[in-house]
C-alpha cells in the first residue's frame, strides 16, 4: 500500500512539472508558429493530426491489453513472463508501424477529397509525409514504455523527458523566426524526439536489467487468451475512440474549411492542456487502482471510486465554469480577437469538454478491472452516430453541428453505460444513485456557471489583462462558495476538505 501510494505521489509530482514546462512552451512555440506561418498552417497540422490519429488504429489497442496483462507478473517479480510479454509486444508493435506506414502512403492520392482547399497550401504531400514518419517512428522504439508505466515508475523518465521538450521548442522557435519554414520545423521535431525516444529506451533498459526484450520465450497460453480477448474487445474500443474524438478535423476540413480547423484547434490546444494535468492525475491511478482492486473489499474499491468521480468531478466541473467564462477573453489575450469563435460555439466546446472529463473516474477502474469486452460495441454505436450527425450538422449550421455530433454520441451510450457496468460488474450495486449525483452535479454546475457569466458580463476593465486576471478570480470564489454552500454536508467534500487542512497544517509547521 504504502509503495503504491508512494508511485503515484512521484508519477503526479513529476508529470505536474512536465505538465507545467510542456504547457509554457506549447504556448510560446504555437504563438510563433500562428505569427510566422498563419491560419492555414494552422489547420493543417490540426487535420493531419486526426488524420494520423486515424491511422492509429491499426495499433488496435494490443498496448493496453499489454498494459493489464503485465500488472500481475509486476506485483510477483515474475521476470520471465514479462519479458515474454515485452518481446511478444515489441514484434508487434514493428509490424503495426510497418502497416501505418504503408496505409499512410496509399493515403496520399486521396488527401485532395480531404482537404477542400488543398492547392492554397505549398509542399503538402512532403509535410504529410513529414507527419507519418514521425507518427510511425513511435511503433518502433517506444514499446519500453508500456512497461515503466504499468510499473508506476513511470516519474523515472520525466528528466529526459522535459530535456527533450525544451531542445525541441527552442530549435522549432528558432528556426521559426529565421526560417518561416513549415517542413524545416517538422524534420526538427522528427529528429529530436526520435532521439529522445532513444535515449528513454536505453533509461529503461537500465532500469529492468532482469528483463530480456528480445526473449524468444513465448508468452503462456493463459496470457495469450487474455490478450487476445481484451484486443478483440479494445479494437471496438480503438475504432469509436478514433472516430469520435479524431474526425473532427476532417469533417470540418472537408465539409467547411482549413482556416477553421485552425481556429477550432487553438481552442483544442487549451482543452488538451487541461487534459493533460486531469488526465495526469487520474490515469496516474491505474495501475495502483488494478492492485486494489485484487487486494481489497467490493466496499473498499466502492468507497475509492466514489472519492476519485468526487475528485472528478470537482476538477472539471471547475474548468468548465471558468473556460465558459473566460476562454475568448483568453484566446484574444493570446493571438488576437480575429482567432475567437462565438461564445455559442464556446458552450458546446465546454459541454463536449465535462461530458468527456467525467468519464475519466469510470474509465479508470473499467481498465484496471479489465472490463473491455463487456460493452465493446458501444464505441461503434457512438462513432456511427457522431459521424452521421457531424456530417449532417457540419453542412447545415457548421462548425456547431460538428461539436454537437460528438456531444449527442457520448450521451446515447457511453456516459451512462460505463457506469452501469461498473456498478453491476465490479461493485455489485445499483447506479441508480451514481445516475442521481450526476444529474444533481450537473444542475449545480448550471447554476453556478450561469451566475459566474452574468456576473462577469457587468465587469468592464480598460487593461484587458487585468480584467482577465479579475474575472477568474471572481468565478473561481463563485465557484468554491456555492459549491461548498450546496455540498456542506456530502461525505466526499468533507474528505477534500479534510486532506486540503492536513496539507495546510503541515506546511504551516514546516
């Protein structure tokens, strides 16, 4: 117990500082990259993006399946089982980037039906082509990793990790502002990071010195069965994942324009950020989570997940008040007004954002548990209904319709389906009561999102940066308040509330 806490202390600590230095740099680095290329440039790298995370999914999800078959062996020392995993992982991983690779390639006569504006754009099959080798680099050095992460060991690379962002940034920054030169900025970012991809392997070979990750030893034939029913169920999986959230791009390329993919993909850039620090958070419980699960009661796992979906809660409900509220104040702080949507458009990026945020907690102990094959059809069902509806909309009302498709298909299945599932496989309850506390947060986040906007609407400060600064200040007061007013007497608050003192205490001794 002690050791497992110990590993997510260090994974969040770590991946906070990567998190905080990461973010800095993206910024800087996208503010040159807008000034120096453009719009167009823009959206461009945030379709060819999707359109690689399209490819992905010949990967078909053999990593996590990988990911819970190694949790065992790791908590036995079992060396040999894990490095009959690692090999069998490695020779798979080859052969799906050799597969992306030749996919990508065939891709090229099409990209024309892709993007509507394509002969605007100069050099686009070589960046194209720039994109893909990068991509498929991945599959053929960054196997090791699986192995650090199911370890919960994962804060062990975080050096290499921020010292390869930070080169990357300054070379792309400068060769930015020399240049202007899109593809010298890509073959930039491909050099860097396959060497750091290099140097993380070598880290992690050291670190399991008693792994063979070349073994010619088989994986058992109990493991094997595993695999091979979590990849069948995880390809469900992979594709609806893929399709829900890596379409966007393309629907909006094809169907409207490349100036706003650019334009939307900024707002993307805010939202992946704040998705990396939750995300960070949460998934760094996993593997700690796959443990208890095994070791603990059904009451005990109850009582964890109730505590993480609270935490969840908390943390998303709090971004969405504050992007409703703030985000075109941000974006227009940051690379001007002419790269602000409408606050219609703003409301459903939000709406999207909670939605897909509160099905962190649940997906959490869903793949600690290995629960992949009990609603592997759901993400079909979601990507056919998110690709019919955004295509549809997309045509219609534009780049609303397209948000709209990807909100109204997490709301037909997987928001209350995971759940569900959840209660009746892992905890053995009703969610009756979990589908009660939802509805319940999301009136409260309706209220206090709805007085935080009103209020903000009458604040009128010339200094732009300040009135900024000021209006997250009053809706995060907004926020806490009301929150605390309403949930005074919820057991979960009381327990923030608890652990926020012990950490005030403590430091105020120290």
């Amino acid at each position: 117990m002690a050791a497992r806490r110990k590993n997510v202390f260090f994974n969040i600590g770590s991946g906070l500082i990567s998190n905080i230095i990461r973010c800095l740099f993206t910024f800087i680095t996208r503010t040159i990259f807008i000034y120096c290329l453009g719009k167009e440039a823009l959206g461009l790298n945030g379709l060819f993006t999707n359109i690689l995370t399209m490819l992905s999914l010949a990967e078909l999800g053999i990593g996590t399946a990988i990911s819970f078959s190694l949790y065992k062996p790791l908590a036995n020392n079992d060396n040999k089982n894990i490095s009959a995993l690692m090999s069998f992982y490695r020779k798979a991983y080859k052969s799906i980037g050799f597969v992306i690779l030749c996919i990508g390639i065939i891709l090229l006569p099409f990209l024309k039906y892709i993007i509507s504006d394509i002969n605007t754009i100069e050099n686009i099959y070589w960046i194209y082509l720039l994109f893909l080798i990068n991509t498929v680099s991945i599959y053929f050095i960054s196997y090791k990793e699986t192995l650090i992460i199911a370890d919960q060991k994962k804060y062990k690379l975080t050096v290499i990790e921020i010292i390869g962002y930070i080169v990357l940034n300054v070379l792309q920054i400068l060769f930015l502002l020399l240049t202007k030169n899109y593809i010298i900025y890509l073959v930039i970012q491909i050099t860097v990071l396959f060497f750091q991809r290099i140097f993380m392997n070598k880290t992690i070979s050291k670190i399991y010195l008693n792994i063979d990750f070349n073994s010619t030893e088989k994986i058992s034939d109990s493991d094997s069965k595993i695999i091979k029913k979590n990849i069948k169920a995880m390809m469900f999986h992979k594709v609806g994942d893929v399709c829900v959230n890596g379409t966007d791009n393309i629907i909006i390329s094809s169907c409207i324009d490349l100036i706003t993919v650019g334009l939307y993909s900024n707002y993307l850039t805010i939202i992946n950020m704040l998705n990396s620090f939750t995300t960070m958070i949460f998934s760094n419980m996993t593997s700690s989570v796959g443990n208890l699960l095994v070791s603990e009661s059904n009451e005990k796992k109850y009582t964890t997940f109730k505590l993480i979906d609270y935490g969840n809660f908390l943390v998303y409900g709090y971004c969405s008040v504050v992007l409703l509220c703030v985000f075109n104040s941000f974006i227009n702080l940051w690379v001007g007004e002419s790269y602000c949507l409408s606050q219609e458009v703003v409301l459903l990026i939000v709406i999207s954002f909670y939605i897909t945020g509160r099905r962190v907690s649940p997906s959490i102990i869903k793949q600690a548990a290995g629960l992949y094959d009990d609603d592997k059809f759901t993400p079909i069902i979601q990507s056919i209904v998110n690709l019919f509806i955004s295509i549809v909309l997309a045509k219609l009302i534009g780049l609303s319709g397209v948000i709209i498709g990807t909100i109204i298909s997490s709301i037909v299945l997987p928001s209350w389906q995971r759940p569900y599932l959840l209660y009746k496989k892992v905890f053995y309850k009703n969610a009756k009561e979990y589908f009660i506390s939802y509805l319940k947060q999301i009136l409260e986040l309706v209220v206090i999102g709805t007085i935080s906007y009103l209020l903000i609407g009458y604040i009128i400060i010339r200094n732009i940066y300040l009135s900024f600064i000021i209006k997250i200040a009053i809706v995060s007061i907004i926020y806490l308040g009301v929150m605390l007013l309403l949930n005074y007497r919820n057991v979960y608050m009381k327990e923030f509330m608890g652990i926020f003192s012990r950490k005030v205490l403590r430091w105020k001794r120290n």
